[in-house]
C-alpha cells in the first residue's frame, strides 16, 4: 500500500511544484517584461533549480503560454451570462461584467502579459502571444455568442461590431486600472461598459425591426 501513497505525494509535489514556477514567473514578468524573464530569474524567485523547471516546461516560451493560459482560464469562468432567475437581460449583462473585472483583479496575468506579448514586437512570434491571441478569440466568440443570443435580429455585421467595441473598451479599461487603478472603480466601469454596450445593441435592433 505504500506505493500508492508514494505515487500520490510525487504528483501533489509535482503540482505544487508547478505552481510556484508559475507564480514566479507571473512576478518577474510583470516586473520585467518578456525580454526581461529568463528561466535563471524565475528559478531565483521560486527557490526551485531550472533543472525543475525544464521537467514541467519545455522552455521560457512554453512557461510564459502556461501562465496566460492558466489565468485565462480562470478569467473564461467568469465570462459566463446568468441565467434568466437573474433579472432582466441588462441586469444580467452587468452582473456579467462585474464578474469578469473582480476575475480581472484577481487573475490579472492572462490580460496584462498577453497584451504586453502582443503590443512587443519579436523577430519569432513568442508562444505566449500565439497561446494569447488564441484565447482572445475564444473570449470574442462567446461574446459573440451572447450579442446574438440576447439580440437575435441583429445582422453579423452590426454583432461584429459591438463585440469589437466590447472587446476594446474592456481592454482600454484594464489598461487604465493598471496605469490608474485609484481613479474608479473596475467593477463600476465594467458595468458602465456593458450598459453601453446593451444599449447601442438595443438600439440597433429597433433599427433593424423597424
């Protein structure tokens, strides 16, 4: 039986492990870019050797992807419309959105490495802005998704656009709590955002029907 036991430790320290690679390396670039962290720093900040560090992830490029992916993760959750128990459709889109700005605040990583990968310019593509770019698109389409399924006569163009403006305004207001955080509420915004945002789609839609 004490096999088992062994294999069990092996693996919780293995994700221990990971985990703490992943918070250091969360630190260090936030602090230095990606330019700036390297497997050396991250193995000072997290007290494991890069030896430990190279058996969980191929190299810089694969651990900063795991980082987005694994705050993105947590941030998809809260990209979730509330069911109609909730209220109107617009109490339930606000609801939504402050969930997502407290999902921000929480596991900000995803948003801010991803955008600093994207606005960087590299001779190689780095992993981490490809993994980024392609989580982007999964958050758009289910905004998408939620324009539609909320505004069902509105034509695709008039839906691209507003989940355009979506996407955008949240990235300008997590840019602007980062630079400013004093200055607002996020949640607040968030919600202000979304209110916006329903009603330009309301709007659109009377447009359309009439």
């Amino acid at each position: 039986m004490t096999r088992p036991a062994t294999a069990r430790r092996k693996r919780a320290n293995g994700v221990e492990s990971r985990q703490r690679i992943l918070d250091a390396a969360v630190e260090i670039s936030g602090e230095r870019g990606y330019e700036g962290t390297s497997i050396a720093a991250v193995s000072a900040k997290c007290g494991l050797p890069a030896s430990s560090i190279y058996w969980h992830f191929e190299d810089k490029d694969d651990l900063i992807a795991a980082v987005i992916e694994r705050s993105f993760a947590a941030w998809l959750r809260a990209v979730e419309l509330p069911g109609a128990e909730a209220g109107t459709p617009l109490e339930r889109v606000t609801a939504m959105a402050a969930n997502v700005a407290h999902s921000l605040v929480e596991a900000p990583d995803f948003l801010r490495l991803g955008l600093m990968l994207a606005l960087e310019r590299h001779p190689a593509e780095p992993r981490g802005r490809s993994e980024f770019l392609q989580v982007r698109g999964i958050a758009r389409a289910r905004i998408t998704d939620m324009i539609r399924a909320l505004f069902p006569s509105l034509d695709e163009d008039v839906v691209g656009t507003l989940t355009t403006y979506a996407v955008a305004g949240a990235d300008g207001l997590f840019v602007h709590h980062e630079i400013d955080g004093d200055r607002g509420d996020l949640a607040e915004m968030f919600e202000l955002h979304a209110r916006l945002v329903y009603e330009a789609a309301v709007r659109a839609a009377e447009r359309s029907e009439g």
